[in-house]
C-alpha cells in the first residue's frame, strides 16, 4: 500500500472521474486537482490547442511531467486524464505513490456521457463509437493493471458511488492514513 494518502482516479474521458473525484476529495478533506484542468491553467491554451500545436506526443510529455509533480502531493484526489496510464512512468508514479481508483464505464455510458462533446482531440471522428471501444480495447487491461480498487461508474448517482468508495476497506485505510 501506498505510504502517503492520496487518492488518484484513472478511467476512460467520461467515466466520471472529475465529478467523482471533486465529491471523494470533499468527503476525504482533501484537495481535488483534474491534471487536463491544470495543465490548461498551467499552459494557458485548452488541451485541444496543446494536440493542435503539439500532437498527443507533445501533450502527453506535458501530461507525465505534471502527473510527476501532483502524484508527489499528499492529501489530494487527482482525477487523471484518460490516456495518463499509456505511459509507463505515469503508471509507475500512479501505482506506487497512491491508491488508484479505477472507474470502469461501458462504452455506451461513455458515448453517452461524450456525445455532446467537442472539446475531446480524441474524439473528433465520424466513428466516435468505434474510436471510443479501440480506446478502450487499448486502455482497460493498463487502468486494471494499476488499479487498487475498481468500480463501475455507470448512470447511476455519483454521491452514493462516493458512499460506495468511502465504505471499501483500501479507501479507509489511506484516510486512517494507511
């Protein structure tokens, strides 16, 4: 187990992470950072505008410098972007200097959630359905690879998924700090 509290949501874009992850940092105490919110206040352009100018390589350079820094931060749910488990070290930092709660949403859920969407680089296609389960195809076994504790993050309501988390023995143990 992780040696300092912090709780870090890994999930595909739409899964709930931001909406779970503000609720859980308000009933742990703790501090909420979305890093795709943070890098774009940090850079001062959208995450669009980082692929546009830098392709995904250069976001996702962008992406595992911050999730180095804010992983470090104790006291703090990180809501990471979807892509965060593709690298190596992002997973590294991720497993190893918290707990990884891993929202699981189906693809439909997914492509509910995006549909009215256009912010997402990812998912500006005429198959959005289909990019969304390559995404996912390519993404699920890495956030199960990681993750301390998986949920289904499905329409249901997020505050009773906060109870939920509150009540699993990995997420008391890193608030009764470890």
């Amino acid at each position: 187990m992780p040696e300092q509290p912090a709780i870090f949501l890994v999930g595909m874009m739409g899964a709930g992470k931001s909406t779970v992850g503000r609720l859980l940092a308000r009933r742990c105490g703790f501090d909420f950072i979305d890093c795709d919110r943070e890098l774009e206040a940090r850079s001062g352009v959208s995450v669009a505008t980082i692929f546009e100018l830098e392709g995904e390589e250069g976001f996702r350079r962008r992406e595992a410098a911050l999730i180095d820094e804010l992983t470090q931060r104790p006291r703090t749910v990180l809501a990471t972007g979807g892509g965060a488990i593709l690298s190596t070290d992002n997973r590294r930092h991720l497993r190893e200097r918290g707990l990884v709660i891993y929202l699981r949403a189906s693809l439909d859920e997914i492509l509910r959630r995006t549909q009215k969407d256009r912010a997402r680089p990812l998912l500006q296609t005429a198959d959005r359905r289909g990019r969304i389960a390559q995404l996912l195809a390519e993404r699920e076994a890495l956030y199960e690879e990681i993750a301390h504790v998986t949920v289904q993050s499905g329409a249901g309501n997020p505050n009773r998924l906060v109870a939920k988390l509150m009540q699993d023995e990995l997420v008391a143990a890193v608030l009764n700090g470890g």
